[in-house]
C-alpha cells in the first residue's frame, strides 16, 4: 500500500464492518516490479518471486510485529472512541422523545419511536481485522516475466516482514475470487534487500518440475493451486542474476476467518514443515 492500491481499497470495501472515513495506518507499502530491460531493486523493501505455468494469483497477509499491533490497537481504540461518543447523543435523543411520547396527551399523533441504541463495548464492537488492512495481492496481471510455453515470474515489492500466504485469490471489482487457505497454512520471512523465492505454483495437473536430489515429493492439487520447490530446472531471470535470491522458509501457521466468503481450503502437507492430523496442523518445523 503505497497509499492504499487497488486490491487494498477492494479488501476494505469487503471488510465487515468497514473502518468508515477514518484513515487507517498503512501496514504494508506493495507494488509489482514492472517488466522493463533492466531492473533497479530498493534494498530497504524486500520482494517476493512466484513463478506459474500461467496466470495466477496468490494473496499475502502482513503477520503484525509488535508496533504494528500497537498502532492496530490504538487505531480501533480510537474508532470505539467515537462510536461511543455518537451513541451517546443517540441515546439522548432517544431518551427525549420516550420523554415526549410519555407526557404527550393521550391520543396525540407523534412520530414513532427511534430504535434504541446499542452502546458499543470492547466486546461487541466491530471492527476491520487486522488482515484486512495488511494484504498483498500478487497476480494475475502484472508478471514479470513471460515465458512462451513455460513458466512465468511474478516479482513483488513490499514491507519486509513475515506473510502469511492467505490463498489462491484475486480481487475483482464485484468481490474476490478463488479460495482461502483458512483452515491451515504457512508463513515465512521476507527481508529487505533480498528476494524470497515461493518456488512455483503447479496450476496445470500436467506441470512437471524437476526437484532437488532427495525430493520425492509430488503435486497434488487440492481444489487449486500449490507451491512445490522451483528446482535446479527452474532458471532464475537474468535481470536478477545479481540479486540475493533466498528459498521460502515455510512455518506452519493456524486457522484464519474466510473474510471474503470464499470457498475454505488449506494448504496441502509440506515434507519437514507441516502435515494434518484430521484437522490439527502439526507442526515438523522444530528440528530444522
């Protein structure tokens, strides 16, 4: 959100309730790195590669850091603030005209009664997530690198820190589409000044990707798209032969609303990082 783009304005036009004309405090600034000749990457922000068999589309969500819930908390606190002050001459208001209804002559024509207010506590007030307010959107559009008959690269600029990856999803003008990785998925650390490497999305069941000695995993597609590692097959783009390339270092992370109500998915088993247990994650990450 360099200022609030596109994806971001959608998400919160979705959030229930929305954070109404107030201003919200800018978690993540995100962009796509453009296809040109030569590329020029900010070594404060930290970017995020994906590569595809097609057009796809991946969405982040900003896990908080200790300021960002801070500036979360006092964001909402503030929002509580005023929606307390406008219950307050709601109820005054309602007060009155009980008052006036009350000590009108019998038979008198007044007009009906106003719905009594709710006062809006902690507990019952509503608010925008978090997540809705630290999103990135990657793909469709936009990719950095077209390949004809094989695969394509999608380069993200953003606010380095840990995303979680939230799902399979676009935005559209009308709502998002795809699905949510809501019942399970994983997180990793992007740094500034390096690029982190998802691997590749196998969007065709066809897609064959040669995998490092040792990996004998396979893809399963499971109602959509997942990541598998790149491999050695997968050539890096020359504009970015410079660039600190990192593989994905994946951690398993918990259950998330299906803030968009689209259909509720999770992220497949990943070798050493996470499996399932009916529905429990468990955990393989502790003896890496």
């Amino acid at each position: 959100m360099k200022t609030l783009l596109p994806c971001a304005l959608i998400a919160l036009s979705l959030a229930v309730p929305a954070i109404g004309k107030e201003k919200a405090p800018v978690f993540v600034e995100t962009v796509a790195v453009k296809d040109k000749p030569a590329v020029a990457l900010n070594p404060t922000k930290a970017y995020v590669m994906l590569r595809s068999d097609m057009a796809v589309s991946l969405y982040l969500m900003k896990v908080p850091t200790a300021d960002d819930q801070a500036s979360y908390d006092k964001f909402r606190a503030d929002a509580l603030a005023k929606a307390h002050e406008k219950y307050v001459k709601k109820q005054a208001q309602y007060d009155a005209a009980v008052k006036e209804k009350a000590s009108a002559p019998k038979g008198a024509a007044l007009p009906p009664l106003p719905d009594k207010p709710i006062e809006p506590t902690e507990a019952n007030f509503q608010f925008t997530p978090f997540p809705l307010l630290a999103g990135v959107s990657i793909g469709p559009m936009n990719r950095f690198a077209k390949a004809d008959g094989g695969l394509s690269t999608y380069l993200q600029e953003l606010t380095p820190g840990e995303y979680r990856i939230y799902g399979p999803l676009a935005m559209a003008p009308n709502g998002a589409v795809g699905s949510c990785f809501c019942m399970g998925s994983v997180a990793f650390a992007a740094k500034a000044g390096e690029i982190v490497d998802l691997g590749v999305i196998a969007a065709k069941a066809n897609l064959t990707v040669k995998r490092p000695e040792g990996d004998s995993s396979a893809p399963v597609i499971l109602d959509g798209p997942f990541l598998v590692p790149a491999g050695a097959s997968v050539v890096v783009d020359p504009r970015l032969s410079s660039a600190h390339v990192v593989p994905a270092r994946f951690r398993p992370v918990g259950k998330l609303p299906n803030y968009f109500g689209l259909t509720i998915n999770r992220m497949p088993a990943i070798p050493g990082v996470m499996r399932y247990d009916r529905d429990r994650i468990v955990d393989l990450t502790a003896g890496n």
